[in-house]
C-alpha cells in the first residue's frame, strides 16, 4: 500500500466515474481496489484488506444496498455510497442498510476527499477507543485478559501457544469478521509464505480444541469459511445464559 495505508474499495460500473474516483484516489495516495458490479464487490470485500468502501447503488447485478447487507453481515468497514438517486427514501435505505454516508452524483472530488478522510478519522478514532477500554475481551464463556495475556474457558485457565495466543486475539478483535488466511498469515507469521496454510490449519484446529475442551455448553467460538477463512462468533445472550 501506499503513504497512508489505506485501502478503499471502489465499486461503479461507469468508466468514467470509476475512472475519476480511482485517479483522484491515487494522487492523493491512497491504495484502491475497483469493482464493477456487486459480486466483485463482496469477492474482494473478503479476499483483499479494505478499510472503506465507496459504493455506487445502481450495479448491473445487484442493488447496491443489497450489497451494504450482505459487507454488514461480516464486517463494519465505513461504506461511503456515492449515488445518482437523491431522493430522501433512497438514502435512508441505504443508511438505515448500513451506509455511513451518502454522497449524491454529481459530486466535487474536493467534497469526496473531505468525507473520505472525516469518515475514515472517525473510524480510527473509534477503533483507538476500543483498543484502550477493551483491556478484557469476553464472549460467551470464552475470556481474554489483553493486559495479562491469560485466557480463560468457564474461569479456568487454558494454556495456549504463541501462536495460539496471537490467533485467538486477532479473531477477537475482529469478532464477526470473516478474516481471510493470508490477512491471518499476514499478522500473525513473519514473512508468510503459501505454505504457511497447512500450519495456520493445524494451529487453528489445535487452539479450537483447547478452547472448545470441557465447554459444558457447547460454545462454538470459531467458524470456518472454507476456501476463504475464519470468523469468531458473536454469541448471542441467550447462548451466554445456557
């Protein structure tokens, strides 16, 4: 990636927009991946490593809020549509989809750095507020202390390896995110390879188990994508409270 390090998904079928967006993103030295329809979208939402997505809602395959449902249902990115429909309902349709901000064609390259930069500030502020509260990440019957670097399963104590350990934290603070294998080689291993795979499959299985091992609920916390990745569950209450 580029200067800053940010990589922001741009999904529109007009060339000649695209174009714009993608130029304007470049100059001002951010990475970009482009889109034309909404299945490429949502292919490169989960294989590559995007910070914000700017989303046209008239797509040749899909809706673009339909889009916005589906990049929710695995990921909070920031979603900036950028949309030829001004009407009041088509933007609470989106926003109340999951946009966090709509931007109506035809627009000032000028006013879409601004919101790209405001939203992306927001986003880092936000996620720089989680990181100093969150010292202890809980889900379920699954307990992490960040501080101490202890875990616990029902209140005791699981010994788990360093690799281990950096797994289940970096699915924990991403919990409901589907995180590919190479995002995961790439944080976890130093200089991954390919052949990395094979181990993060068998570190994985192994950190399952431990997790997993004399669970007298049956919490299942880690849930395989084949062919793509991993994703921590969000349990919901009523699975705390069995």
């Amino acid at each position: 990636m580029l200067n800053n390090q940010k990589g922001i998904l741009v999904v529109e079928d007009d060339a000649s927009i695209r174009n714009l967006i993608t130029t304007t993103l470049q100059a001002n030295a951010y990475h970009y991946e482009a889109a034309v329809d909404g299945k490429g979208a949502l292919l490169l939402a989960t294989a590559k490593k995007i910070d914000m997505m700017l989303l046209d809602l008239g797509l040749p395959d899909m809706d673009g809020v339909e889009v916005i449902r589906q990049i929710r249902s695995f990921s909070m990115m920031p979603i900036i549509v950028i949309s030829a429909r001004n009407d009041d309902q088509d933007k609470i349709e989106a926003l109340d989809a999951g946009a966090d901000d709509y931007l109506t064609k035809p627009f000032s390259v000028e006013e879409l750095l601004a919101r790209v930069r405001s939203t992306l500030r927001r986003a880092e502020y936000l996620e720089n507020q989680n990181n100093l509260e969150n010292t202890v990440f809980e889900n379920g019957n699954l307990k992490i202390d960040y501080t101490s670097a202890t875990v616990y399963v029902e209140g005791v104590e699981i010994h788990l390896m360093p690799i281990e350990y950096h797994l289940l934290c970096l699915l924990s603070k991403n919990v409901g995110k589907v995180l590919t294998h190479q995002y995961i080689l790439d944080k976890v291993w130093t200089n991954a390879l390919e052949s990395d795979l094979s181990s993060l499959r068998v570190y994985m299985a192994s950190l399952r188990k431990k997790i997993e091992k004399g669970n007298h609920t049956n919490e299942r916390y880690i849930q395989t994508h084949i062919g793509i990745g991993y994703r921590m569950l969000r349990l919901r209450k009523e699975d705390e409270n069995k």
